[in-house]
C-alpha cells in the first residue's frame, strides 16, 4: 500500500522502557508471512488502564479487558497480545472462547494469571478468529522478547495503515528522567466515542491503578476523542497504558508527567489522523466563542465529519458555504451575524455575509496548501475546541470497497 503522503519522515526512535519487552511475529492470521501478532511482557509492579469503545457490538477481546479491568487490576506482572487480520468481533460464543484459549496459552508460556492479559484483535468483522495460529505461535514469542522490539510491534497491528504509529517523551522529575512511549494503529472507521483505534502506551512512572485510570480517561477525551476520519466507530477501539514504576518517580501528581504524556498521546493521534485512507490533506477544524466547550466540540466534528466539506477540502474547493452548512445542522447555538469564519489567517465570512476582504483566488490558493485550518468563531461565549480530520477521497472509496479482498 502506497505511503501517505501526511506521513512523517520516519519511525521515531522510541526510547527503552524499563520493565517491558516485545515480540512480534507472522501467525497467518489472513496472510501468509505477514508480520500480524505481537506480545508485551509487562514486570512485576506493573499497573494498567485502559479505556475501550463504546460501541454496544464491541469484540470479545475489548469485553474481557473491560472484566479486568472493572475490579481495580491489581499490580503485577501482566502480558498484551495483539494480532492484526481479524478484529473477532460479533463471532458469538466462539470468539469468548478464542479469547479465553489465548489468554490461556499467554499466561502458560510466561508463567502468569490469565486475569492479568490483555488481549485484542482488529481487521475484519464476523469471522471467526483462527486463535489456534496465535497459540501455536507463542512459544517463538515468548522466547523472542527484547526491550527493543517496539517497532516491529507497531508494525504487527497494522491493517490498512500505510505506516507504523510511534511517539515519545522523556520529563524530569526531581531529577530523575521519565519515559514514556507509544504506539498505535488507525486509518479507518475512525471517529471520535472513546478512542478508535488501538493505542498501547509504556511509562517507567510510578502511579496506582486508579489514579492512571483517571489520567487516561481524561487525556483520551482531549485527544484521541477528538480525531475523525469518517465518522465510524469500531468494535475494537482500545487505549492502554502501562506504568511499570521501575523509575522510582511517583508521577500522580506531576503536572509535567501529565504534559508529557498528553503529547505523546495527541501525536498518535495525529498520526492517526495522517494516515486516513486515502487522506491527501490534515485539517484542523478550531471553534471557539461557544456557548461551551462541549457546545464548541459538537460543532467542530459536524464541520469535521461532513463529507461535503471533507470532499471540498480534496477538490482543494474554497467552499466556505458547506461550513455554514455544517455549523447550522450541528444542534449547537449559532447566530448568522455573529459567525466568523477563517481559512487559516484569511477571515471569509463574518457579520452574517461573505468579508469585504475576501478574494475567492486567496481561499483557492490556500486550499492547496498539505496542512489546512479552518477556524470557526461563533461569537456567543467562552467556549473553544479543537478536532482534527482529513479530507475525503476516491481512495478512501477504493480502499474499502476492497476491503475484505
């Protein structure tokens, strides 16, 4: 699959983190000899979080992390095992069963309680999940574990994305060095209610299992809740955080810590966001002036999920028409005569009609530009917003017309 052209330059290079080991392999999930499962071995003191879609047909694997998880997950050694190929999801009984047969095996082949893996699956819906492939493959896994193996791990739960996802950040902390690193898989059926995506995220930071919770829930809503490529939501959507504490720096109260991770979480989302099918353009929808900062959200995903203007925005089209539009149908309060609207530092619309200073030849050449924004001031009160989406192309059409080929 071609590279999006919104892709960075490179992997990054993801610093190690204390405590934690990968290993990625080709189990032949749906193809032969693709790189499609990875295992995470987490130390002993190992706290885990994770939020989880909310989609009411969400898969075996996410209802079995949310089990877990529900009962204050205890500290411990724990394992994650991912594969790509097939999401199990709406697989009825059988795919609890190839949850449980696989978190089975994980614990036998690292000595642990089944209780503290965590599994997930992603790829095509409504087939059965050949969990017998992923057994076989544990042993090689398990022997193959290294501190080092984070990129080949980003790479084993790709399915349509054209690129690996990685990010990282090192804080200080009383003087002592605080890492953390990310990765995360996404291209489609991507829209903000939760998370959308897989997203597994490693500390060295100490935290107890409630406060992270917390953290991640918060910072989630802040970043991975506010991306979309095409306004559809999962059965798979997971984010998952460990804080293996081998540090020593207690963190759940470091404002510092908190930035950090909040950065490394929104350039996964990004990333994400880079790498929507077919995408050509990354667009940064801002709303400010809201009524609140809820009422300022749901206007910027009306704007950001609107295939009129995304198709407008891959047209390269200053159709500025189709913002009015997607702001009115939002349900949010809107006043005619008190809306601004901005194609980066170009004001097009304010006091109700097009702005004197506008020129159709200004917002054109703009549009041809990689990274756009469109800024949306409603002139009400305080309340602001950002969501990033892409735009909308024949390839996204071509890509999943194709599928489950």
């Amino acid at each position: 699959m071609t590279r999006s052209p919104l892709a960075p330059a490179a992997f990054p290079d993801l610093p190690v983190i204390e405590g934690v080991r990968f290993a990625a392999g080709a189990a032949g999930i749906k193809y032969a000899d693709r790189t499609d499962v990875m295992l995470v071995e987490l130390a002993q003191g190992t706290t885990v979080a994770g939020v989880f879609t909310k989609s009411s047909t969400r898969s075996a694997a996410v209802r079995d992390c949310q089990r877990k998880l529900g009962n204050d997950a205890p500290e411990g050694r724990a394992a994650i095992l991912v594969n790509s190929g097939n999401s199990n999801a709406f697989t009825g009984a059988a795919g609890d069963q190839s949850v449980a047969a696989i978190c089975d095996a994980t614990a036998d082949a690292l000595s642990l309680d089944p209780g503290r893996v965590f599994t997930a699956s992603t790829g095509v819906i409504g087939e059965r999940l050949p969990h017998d492939r992923i057994v076989g493959k544990l042993a090689d896994l398990s022997q193959n574990l290294t501190d080092a193996g984070l990129e080949d791990a980003a790479r084993a739960i790709m399915t349509t994305d054209t690129f690996p996802k990685g990010a990282c950040a090192t804080v200080e902390i009383d003087g002592t060095p605080v890492k953390i690193a990310g990765i995360a898989k996404g291209s489609g059926m991507i829209a903000p209610d939760m998370a959308t995506m897989l997203v597994y995220l490693f500390t060295d930071a100490k935290m107890s299992q409630p406060a992270l919770q917390a953290l991640l829930a918060t910072l989630t809503d802040q970043t991975f809740n506010c991306i979309t490529v095409d306004s559809d939501t999962s059965t798979s959507d997971s984010v998952m955080i460990a804080a293996t504490g081998t540090s020593g720096v207690d963190v759940t109260d470091s404002a510092g810590f908190t930035k950090a991770l909040h950065g490394v979480m929104l350039d996964l989302a990004h990333q994400v966001v880079r790498d929507g099918e077919g995408a050509t353009k990354f667009v940064e929808v801002r709303v400010s002036g809201a009524a609140s900062d809820e009422e300022a959200r749901t206007v910027g995903l009306s704007i950001a999920n609107s295939p009129l203007v995304k198709t407008a925005i891959a047209g390269e089209d200053p159709n500025w028409g189709r913002i009015v539009m997607a702001v009115g149908k939002s349900g949010a309060q809107a006043d005619r005569d008190r809306l601004t609207i901005r194609f980066g530092d170009i004001t097009v619309a304010e006091n109700g009609w097009v702005a004197e200073s506008y020129s159709e030849e200004a917002g054109a050449a703009y549009m041809t530009q990689q990274e756009l924004l469109i800024a949306v001031d409603l002139g009400l009160g305080g309340g602001m917003a950002s969501v990033w989406t892409c735009d909308l192309t024949h390839g996204y059409i071509t890509i999943n017309a194709d599928y489950r080929s």
